[in-house]
C-alpha cells in the first residue's frame, strides 16, 4: 500500500513538473526588436513585433483573442477546421487586415474577406507588415489526392523577421521540402497521428534542417496528446544545440 501511494505521489510531481515547464508565451530577439510568441490552442498562436500583430491559423472565436490587439497580417495554411474557422475570421478581421492563404482556403473566403487577400501558391513569396513570406509545401506521405494533405493544397510558411528565419510547418511529414530548409532560427512543428507524423518522424526531420529553436505544437491527435517532453528527449539525445521549447498548447 506504502508503495502504492508513494508511485502516485511521485507520478503526480511528475505532471506538475510537465505543466511548470511549458511557458505562456516566449521571446525571439532580432536585430530589429523582440519577436513575442504567444500560443493560444493547438495551431493557433499569434507573434508580436514592431507594433505588428501576426495570427497564425486563428481559430477559436474572438474571445480567444480577447486581450490581444486586432491582427495586421493572418497566415492561414489548410482547409482543415483546426486551421481554418470563417465565424473567427469575420469576428477577428478590420479593414487592414492582411490575410494570407492557399488557393483552396480563398475559395471558402466570402467577398468581405478578399479585399486584402493575398493568396501563395507553394514556392511562391510576398512581403507584409516588413515580412518576407515564402509558402512552403505541407502534404501527407505517401503523397496521394485521398490523403488526409495532398500536396499542393495547404501551405506551410517561412516568415523573415528582420535577422530571423521562422519555419512554420502547416500540417505535414518529413518531407523533403521541409529536411532542405536552411538557416532556420525557430520553427514550429506538428506532431499528431494520424493526420501529421509521430514524435520520431518529426525528431528525425528537425535533426536534419537543424533549426536553433523548436517549438512542438498541433499535437494532438486520436489517441489525445503526443509526448512532447520525449520528442525533446529525442532531439537533444543526437543534438544537444538544438533547443526544444514547450509552450502552453494545451
């Protein structure tokens, strides 16, 4: 019984110390000012800099962005509803606001929504808010019309911010769109089966384009929350200059 109850204690310090561990919003030096970082749930988060106010896949409702300033720039990256919410896109939107989408989000867009639409095709780049954006391709393995992410439909982003590079993956494998990044200070990377990869397919991806900083997120999947602080594991154990973040997704 004695064992009983001290195994318990000893796992409950364990899951205080996973929460104590995951930071509410993180900070990006550039030579241009700090870069904030502040998740919100899952895919959604916002970036802070210069005054300008960046929601990434904004979903949610705008009382999940209640105490943040409105958006310059929205990244939209799938169709999908944990990327793509239209009820939080008319709730979030002002006459400047800058969004950015594939072709197969544009499409479910409402006139009231384009006019100041910028729509990438992978490979292809524009410039707001004094941020360069590349589309990066984001797609399921093996690539096929039925995946759950056929190549083509769905953008991942990288984003220069003055002296920094920020990969944001969209949902995908370890594909080779994403192992040929180079010079990538942060990148944000998913990790949810069925719909993405696993914690070691995405080790092994970050293990070869070797950003300085990574931040899991979108992780979870059917079987509830991947095991961030083993993917942490993994990385450090092959490349201890890599650092691993753990934000409040969840």
């Amino acid at each position: 019984m004695k064992l009983k109850v001290l195994t318990m204690i000893l796992a409950s310090i364990n899951v205080f110390s996973l929460f104590g561990q995951q930071q509410t919003t993180d900070k990006i030096n550039t030579s241009k000012g700090p870069l904030l970082v502040k998740p919100i749930e899952h895919a959604t988060f916002v970036l802070t800099w210069n005054e300008s106010t960046i929601y990434v896949d904004p979903v949610g409702g705008a009382e999940a962005f209640k105490s943040i300033n409105k958006p310059d720039l929205i990244l939209i990256t799938d169709i999908h509803g944990d990327h793509f919410d239209l009820k939080t896109l008319e709730a979030i939107n002002s006459p400047n606001t800058k969004i950015i989408t594939p072709q197969a989000v544009a499409d479910k867009l409402p006139a009231s929504l384009k006019s100041n639409l910028v729509v990438l095709k992978n490979g292809e780049q524009t410039t707001a808010s004094n941020i360069d954006i590349t589309a990066i391709p984001m797609y399921n393995l093996p690539e096929s019309s039925t995946a759950f992410h056929p190549k083509g439909r769905g953008n991942g982003y990288v984003l220069t911010i003055a002296d920094k590079k920020i990969y944001i993956s969209g949902d995908t494998q370890n594909i080779p769109e994403m192992r040929d990044l180079k010079g990538i200070d942060a990148a944000f990377i998913c990790m949810n089966l069925p719909y993405t990869m696993d914690i070691n397919e995405a080790a092994k991806a970050v293990l070869t384009f070797k950003p300085k900083v990574v931040y899991p997120f979108h992780y979870r999947g059917k079987d509830g929350l991947s095991d961030v602080n083993k993917f942490k594991e993994l990385v450090n154990s092959s490349d201890k200059n890599i650092e691993v973040k753990l934000l409040k997704w969840y």
